[in-house]
C-alpha cells in the first residue's frame, strides 16, 4: 500500500526537508548561528579571510575619509537574489544594530544599492534598484535635471520624466537627488547609456546602468 | 546498485563544475541551470524515486553555490520533478519541449514573492525566462542526442 504512494511519500518528505532548511537559513538570519561539527581547518578559510580583511579595511579607508558615512553601518551579505541582476539581498544586520526600514545601502565603492524593506533582529532585506518596486529620485549631474529611476528591467533600469527637449546624453553620471525621504543627496547610482526619443511621449526613455548591483556583493554600507 | 551510485556520483560531480562553472565564469544575463535538465533526465529515464530525492539534495546545493536561501531551488526542483513524473515522452522533442515548460515554471516561481510579487518586471521576466528556458532545452537535447548515439553504437557492438 505504501509503495504505491512511494512517489508522493518521497515528495512530501523532500517538501518538509526543503521547508526545514529554509526556516534554518531564517534562524541563521536571526542570528542564532550554529557551528557545531565543523572541524578548526573547516572553520577557517584563510584565503577567504584575507579577502573579506582587505574588503573591510578598503571600506573603513573610506569611511574615515567621509563623514556622513561615519553614521553607516557595516553589513555583510547573506544572500542574493537572483544571482544575476540582484533584486533582493540580505544583510546580517538588523535592528539591534540600529538599522531602519528604507535605509539607504551603498557598495563598499558607494555606488546606490538600493534601500532597506524589512528589518529582523540581527538581519535585513534589501531591495535593489533592479526591483520592480523600486523608484529613486534622480538628478543627471550634467544636465541638473530630476527623474524618477524606475526598477524592474534587466540589465538596465529606466530614467523616466525626463524632458524630450533634454540635452542628457551617453555617459551622463546619474545621482541620487535628496529629494525623497530615503536617500542622502548625491550618491552614485550609474551611468546613462540609452537615450531614445519616442514621438508620442513628451519624455525620453533613458536606460541607466547601475554600477551597484553586481553579484560581487559581499560587504554593503546601510545608514541614513 | 553500487555501479548506478558510482554513476549518479559521477554525474552529480559533472553536473555541479558545470554549473559552477557558469556561475562564476560565464558572463550571460541568465545561466542554464544543469541540475534541473539532469533532474528532468533522470526522471524521463525511469529514476523517478532517485530524482526526488536528488532534487532535494541539488536544489539545497545550488542555493549554496548561487548564494540563495537555501531550500529555496530544492522545493521548486522538487516540484518540477514531481510533476515531470506524469509526463511519459521518449521522443526527442517532446523532452525538449517538456524541458521548456519545466524551466520556464522554474524562472517564474524562483523570481516570485509571496508577499511581494515578482521581483523584475514583466518585460524583463519574459524575456529572460524564455532565453533561461531556451539554454534548458538546448542543453537537455545536446544531451539526449549524445546519450542516444552511444546507446546505438553499444547496441550494435554487441550485435557483432
């Protein structure tokens, strides 16, 4: 009788084990790390060490050069998704490390990443400006003009509300503008590289390419 | 039994350089995922109990290795597997075809939010779940032509 249902059984039993490891990895976000059973050499990867070192001292290099990133906290990335054009990212560090809902996230280079959408104890989500949610308000640095940086296209994100008559072109430096509650002014997010004029449209469609949200994320600045 | 271990190991190994392989080296927007063409293979060659549990297995190793929430890939894997057990094809194009269909639930679900909806927007979503679907394909037929021309050279040396 059972083995008729082997099938199913082998699928229920796969579903609770999947569910298992996924409410684990949330434990882990939680910041209940268990790390038991590993052996000292397991434990220790001293080359992976001796990177994450030299990303962490390039990170506080500069942040003794800036002050407003004095207020920034250091988080290291727990996972990404999707690996390519990341979405969603989580950091480990949450609200006891005061972190906030919609932060703004910077790459150790201080290019935008995105903001904070979720906080957890010792963890939180990051959604990038690849999101479909995601909306930024922008000012070209060449051309001072202000649009709104529309998430959800791959491999580029859309400026969008800026003027046919614009003088925005290829290689035009694209910031934040300080205008919305969520970003300081004037942090990096990418470069134009699209500009197409559409006749029935009295806006441009520009394509942005964010130099943030690449898959060698590992450590993320979240502050305000 | 310990021949078709010896033999799901190896091909397990093989299956995981490749798609190592691909995720760290090969710059493309999306990457075929291997373990799910083999996954689907194993089940449409009769192994359909070995390719559940294996999907488990798979799907919480590819999280690790594309830095995901791990078990993330293995319920997802896990249900294309299942639901690959009811399709019974042994010709070539329906494989592929099945491949397409499985690998393009496959994009859509592991791009999906419960809170949140998808995570890129519909042009985008369409477009690289249908190139991802497509690399599936091509991968899975490449194999089952290989696969097949072995199988025929086998059986006419023995009929020497």
């Amino acid at each position: 009788m059972l083995w008729r249902f082997r099938r199913e059984i082998l699928f229920v039993f796969g579903l609770y084990l999947c569910f298992l490891a996924i409410n684990r990895g949330r434990v882990r976000e939680r910041g209940f790390r268990q790390d038991e059973g590993y052996s000292e050499e397991q434990k220790i990867n001293y080359e992976d060490l001796i990177a994450e070192n030299k990303r962490l001292r390039e990170i506080l290099d500069i942040k003794a050069d800036r002050n407003y990133l004095k207020r920034f906290a250091v988080a290291e990335v727990i996972s990404i998704k999707p690996f390519v054009f990341p979405a969603e990212l989580i950091i480990d560090k949450g609200d006891r490390d005061g972190l906030k809902e919609n932060m703004a996230v910077l790459s150790k280079d201080l290019f935008l990443i995105g903001r904070i959408s979720l906080t957890r104890e010792t963890s939180s989500t990051v959604v990038t400006v690849f999101n479909s949610k995601s909306r930024v308000s922008v000012v070209v640095e060449n051309t001072r003009e202000i649009g709104v940086l529309v998430g959800g296209g791959v491999p580029y994100v859309s400026l969008k509300y800026i003027p046919a008559d614009s003088a925005v072109q290829k290689g035009d430096k694209v910031l934040t503008s300080g205008y919305s509650d969520f970003y300081p002014r004037g942090i990096e997010i990418g470069e134009v590289v699209k500009v197409e004029k559409d006749p029935d449209s009295l806006f441009l469609n520009v394509a942005v390419k964010p130099y943030g949200c690449f898959t060698g994320i590992y450590e993320v600045l979240a502050g305000e | 039994m310990n021949r078709k271990l010896i033999r799901l190991s190896e091909q397990f190994l093989i299956m995981s350089g490749l798609q190592v392989f691909v995720l760290n080296y090969v710059k493309t927007s999306v990457v075929p995922s291997f373990f799910l063409v083999w996954l689907l293979i194993l089940t449409w060659e009769g192994n359909r109990e070995i390719a559940l549990v294996l999907a488990v297995v798979t799907g919480l190793f590819y999280d690790v290795i594309s830095r995901g929430v791990p078990g993330v890939s293995g319920v997802i894997f896990l249900v294309v597997v299942y639901a690959s057990c009811f399709l019974k094809t042994n010709s070539i194009p329906g494989r592929v075809a099945g491949a397409f269909g499985f690998s393009l639930f496959y994009f859509l679900a592991f791009m999906f939010e419960r809170d949140r909806g998808f995570l890129w927007g519909t042009p985008a979503l369409f477009k690289y779940s249908l190139l991802f679907a497509l690399y599936n394909a091509l991968i899975l037929l490449a194999i089952e032509l290989g696969m097949r021309k072995l199988r025929w050279k086998k059986k006419e040396y023995l009929s020497i």
